[in-house]
C-alpha cells in the first residue's frame, strides 16, 4: 500500500533496531516485521477476489495458471525488477520514499512549469496514501477475521464486531507508541512468511505440476484466449503486489541490502509458494474459491491461524498508521502542512511519533469503511486504484531521476519508462472498472488531501511574501539604532523568522511597547533541506553583524525534529554561547485579514484562514520552552 511514506515512518516500529548497527540477518528480520506486512497478508484475499469477485474469472485449469503466472510476473516486474533492483538505488542520503525521490528529481530540473509539476506529482502520491491508508487497516483485519466464517457460519453475524473491536484497541494503543512491542514484529513475522510457505507446499502436494505456472506462456495464452477477461483481472491480481512500494519507503531504516535479502529469500518464495497452494487446492475443488487461504489449514488449525493472520494484519496496519504519523510530519517540516499537536512517544527514537487529529480521522474513516462495505470482498473493490497511481508517480520520478542523475542514455532510461509505465497502465486502467464501486473513495481522500496541502503551501507562500514587503531591511534598522539608541537589558532574546534580511515584526512590537533591546539580539530561521536528515556539523550557521546583532540559520532534514533550542545549543562552537535560563523567545502571532483584491479564489482563501487560525503553536512545533516564550500579534493582508 502506499507505503508511501510510511518509509521515513514505518520503522519507528522497530525500536534500537532500525539504527543501532546490527548483522545483516537482524536487520533483514527487522525489515520483515516493518516492510512486509502489508504484501505479507495479500493472500488472504488475493485469489479469492479473482476468482469470486465481481469480475470473478471462471474456474478452469487453464485460467488458474494463467492467474499464477500473471501473480509471479507482476511480483517479478513490479517488486523484484522496478523496486528492489532499480528504484532503492534512488536514495536520498540513505533515504528512500516518494518525497525522497521527489527532492532528488527536482534537483536536476530548473525552477518553473516542470518543477512544479515533479512537485505536485509528488504531493499527489503523498495525498493517496491517506485514503489507501484508510483501507489497508479495515481490509487486512476484515479478511483475517472472516477466517472464522470458514471454521463455522455461526460466527458470521460476530464478524464486524471483532473487527471492529480490533481496529479501536489498535488506534487506541497509538498514544503510548509501539517502542514496546515493536521488537516483536520481525519475529512474528517470520513465523508468518514460514507458514505461508508451509500451507503452500502442503497445497502444492496435491498438484505438484502447478510449479509449471511459473512459464510466462501460461499469462500470455490466458491473455490470447481472454482478452476482456484477463484485462478485467488485473483489478485484483494488482492485490498481490499493494504494499510492494514499502520496501523503497522504509528502506532508510534498514538499508537497501537487508530489504533486498528478506525479499529474496523468505518474503517472495513464501508468498508464491502460498499463492501456488492455493491455485491447486482451487484446482482440487473449484468450491475452494469461497476462500482458499484459510481452505488450506486444517480444521483444527483454523482458529489459531485466525488469531496469528489478525496478529499479521494488525502488524500491517501499524506500518500504515505509524506512516500516516510521519508523512503529516514531513508535510510540516517542507511547508505543506499547519502545525499539528505531536507527541513524542520513545525519549530514545525521534521517529515514533503519535498525531492525535491524524489517528482520531484515521479511525472514524476506518470504522465507516468496515460498516459501509462490511466484507473484505467489497472493500476489495475500493483498493488498488491509489496504488496503482502511486506507482505510476514513482515509476516517472524514477525516470527523471535515472537520466539526470545518474546519467543514463536516454535509449536505456526510455527502456526502462517504457517497460514499467506500461505495466504500470496496465494495471491501473483495470482497477479504474472499480471507481463506481469504490474506488472512489481513496480518489477523493487523496484529492481532498491534495487541496488542503497545496492549499496551505500556496497561502503561507503568500503571507510569507506580503510580510517580506511591509518588513524593514535588517541593515537599515541597525544603523537606525546608532543614532537614536534605545536602552539595553541584559540577556539574549530570539526572534523567530521567515527573512534573515529584514527586522521581524515581534522585533518591532517589542521595542515600540517595551522601549528596550536586549544586549544580545538573536534572528533565527528554520529551514528544511531536500534531504531527510541533516547531521549537527551542518546544523547551524553563525553570523555576528553590528550592535549585538546576531543572524543564525538552521537548517533540519524533512525527518528531522525541529529542535530550535538543541540547535541553539551548536551555536557555542561559532563564537555564540546561548544560556536558555537567560533567553527570551519572542514569536509573531499572525492575523490574517481578507482585501478586496484576492490572490487566491475566495473558497481557497477561507479554507486557507480556516487552517491558520486552527494552526498548532509554533512554540510547540520547535520544542520552544513555554516558561521563555513571548508572542506579539500582528495583522497580515492576504
């Protein structure tokens, strides 16, 4: 699933693990419990969908090869071949995930129409992770827990309690964070893929020629022989790979070499061997199609695999809650989100995070998809659509990147588009039969989302702007201060600010009410590099200008925490020692005030005011202490 940025994110899961050094082996079992839950649970429903879905693929030896060998293709060539061998050479100073790869492919394209639109592709892959993040949770429960409809009918009323049971207790656990448990998900994990793998070879048993579906031919001729047909079932053979654009997300956390082993080894055999299993149990007793997963255990296996599948799901749905978490961080740290209440929740890990209004809208759209579609079957219908798009972004920021980065010829990185667009198009032209159904659903998520984060781009761009006009220039004030001094008081004070060059208006305030300056006057700007972390030696940058003036830039990766008195803290080395105890903060309150003429349409410009007047606090945002902090209001026209 989009995963997207669940990357930056997913790992807080993991606890020490992800960045303490470790043997290759710990972190490949790390990057199991982290990376792969969501692909990890795809045969839970995977076959079913085919085979019994609303474009359901009639049941005949030929079809059911020609459905497996279309599943171990598109596991080649979408997740072996584009993004464990290709795409995670894409990183990003270690770091992998769509606005990693956006921030490289902007780099090697000038400012203008074909940066902003790198930039809004970007954007609107980050925005469909919300409306897919929406869904992983309630179908991966869903289909673990209808396992319990195969062991007796009489559960099925019960179903959507459970799951939805589950589904609260898991949001509900977010605020004490996952550092706790986390260290557990690799080895549940393992023991997952290991009976994946297990069920597969005792299905396979039945059947051994099933292996022969591993030829491409089988795919080719179920093609030939069904075009509409075969067409219509990549809408749900896509379901094998959601969650396959994970491994490029988390690879920071755990490196390219471990997420490839895992893969390789223990998550790709033990999917298909699953998936092969299936196929001949279907081939078996074509009534297996109802669900084949949980036909392959045995009966008096059904309800503990019942309870280790929901374990796996809830695994799966950790990554993509935990992702949400820090996406909605990254959106902050680069410009396209209000501050938000964010909570801290391991002293040891900066990357696991809890966002209250994020998990709050998370679980309300869940439980409203469990109650509005009620099965796995008919959430099915609603995923892959955002997936596919995701890829798609991915596979042409790749493009950009390959060719002007890394220098390809444009034969080879025109191969490369070509091959991968079109197995990309492929797949998402079939789940587009699924937007009336619902489909829909993670679109509009992801428009919604995508209106609100450009949204806020664009105003803040603006108040920044109009505020630089009406600002005083910094060398102009200073000079003003050696003819008409005003008294000094001792101590440091600073003042946040968007322009290095200009007095800030809190600095204006302040002298014109309190007649005074401190000894020491501190101009600070927070900025964010295109990179995800920036280490302590490039943290901060020390100018000393005239009469105690001082201008500091610091600068924080997209996965940074934007820590401004830690930062300060650097500052001793380049001749500024900062004492916090005798430090005051002094923050600009911004009004925003509509003109007569907008620059922005008037429905963008109330969403706009309504986002800033419902901003989280600055002083909360950079970890500012609440004892130290001054704010001074001030009017901006918009």
């Amino acid at each position: 699933m989009q995963s997207a940025e669940r990357a930056n994110h997913s790992a807080s899961e993991i606890s020490a693990q992800a960045h303490a050094p470790a043997s290759l082996a710990t972190m490949a079992m790390a990057a199991i419990g982290v990376v792969y839950g969501d692909i990890g649970t795809s045969p839970l429903y995977t076959l079913k969908e085919v085979f019994s879905g609303p474009h359901a693929v009639p049941v005949t030896p030929e079809n059911v090869y020609g459905i497996l060998s279309l599943v171990f293709w598109a596991l080649m060539l979408v997740v072996s071949a584009k993004y464990v061998i290709f795409i995670t050479r894409a990183d990003n100073r270690g770091e992998g995930g769509i606005m990693a790869l956006t921030s490289l492919a902007l780099r090697v394209v000038p400012e203008g129409r074909s940066a902003w639109l790198l930039s809004s592709l970007g954007v609107f892959g980050a925005a469909l992770f919300y409306g897919d993040g929406m869904i992983t949770p309630a179908i991966s429960v869903l289909s673990a827990v209808e396992g319990l409809e195969v062991a007796t009918p009489a559960f099925q009323p019960y179903v959507l309690p459970i799951a939805g049971t589950v589904l609260v207790g898991l949001f509900m656990m977010q605020r004490h964070g996952t550092n706790r448990v986390g260290a557990i998900f690799g080895p549940v994990m393992v023991c997952w893929f290991v009976l994946l793998a297990v069920l597969g070879i005792s299905g396979i048993r039945l059947h051994p020629e099933i292996l022969g579906a591993l030829n491409p031919v089988w795919a080719l001729r179920f093609f030939a022989n069904n075009p509409l047909i075969g067409w219509l079932a990549l809408g749900a053979v896509v379901l094998a790979i959601t969650g396959g654009e994970a491994l490029y997300a988390d690879m920071g956390h755990f490196g390219r070499r471990p997420i490839k082993l895992a893969w390789f080894t223990v998550v790709f055999p033990a999917l298909y061997l699953n998936y092969l299993g299936q196929g001949a149990l279907i081939l078996d007793h074509a009534d297996n199609i109802r669900n084949p997963f949980y036909m392959l255990v045995p009966d008096e296996l059904v309800y503990p695999m019942v309870g280790m599948a929901t374990l796996a799901t809830i695994i799966a749905s950790q990554a993509v809650i935990s992702g949400a978490f820090s996406l909605t961080r990254q959106a902050m740290q680069l410009g396209y989100s209000p501050r938000m209440h964010t909570i801290f929740t391991s002293e040891r890990e900066m990357g696991q995070i809890y966002v209250p209004g994020i998990n709050w809208m998370l679980l309300g759209a869940v439980i409203a998809l469990v109650v509005g579609f009620r099965s796995s079957s008919a959430l099915a219908s609603a995923y892959g659509i955002a997936v596919t798009m995701t890829m798609m972004i991915d596979t042409l920021l790749a493009f950009v990147v390959i060719r002007g980065l890394w220098n390809w010829g444009l034969g080879k990185a025109a191969l490369f588009l070509a091959v991968f667009l079109t197995v990309d198009l492929a797949f998402f032209s079939a789940t587009t039969v699924k937007i009336i159904a619902g489909g829909w659903f993670p679109l509009l998520i992801g428009g919604i989302i995508f209106t609100l984060l450009t949204t806020w781009k664009r105003g803040r761009g603006l108040v920044n702007a109009r505020i630089r006009i009406d600002t005083m220039p910094l060398d102009m004030f200073i000079r003003s201060m050696f003819t008409s001094p005003p008294p000094r008081v001792q101590g440091t004070s600073v003042f946040m600010t968007t322009w290095l060059d200009g007095v800030p208006r809190a600095l204006l305030h302040n002298l014109v009410h309190n007649k005074v300056l401190h000894e020491r006057v501190v101009l600070v700007k927070a900025e964010t590099a295109d990179v995800s972390r920036v280490p302590e030696r490039d943290r901060v940058k020390v100018e000393e200008l005239d009469y105690g003036f001082y201008r500091v830039r610091v600068t924080f990766g997209f996965t940074d925490d934007p820590d401004i008195p830690a930062a300060l803290e650097l500052c001793r080395a380049q001749g500024l020692p900062i004492e916090l105890m005798e430090t005051s903060f002094f923050l600009g309150r911004e009004t925003i005030v509509s003109r007569t003429s907008r620059s922005l349409p008037r429905w963008r410009e109330k969403l706009f005011m309504f986002m800033f007047r419902n901003a989280g606090s600055a002083a909360d945002y950079f970890h500012l202490p609440p004892n130290r902090v001054v704010e001074l209001g001030t009017q901006v026209e918009l």
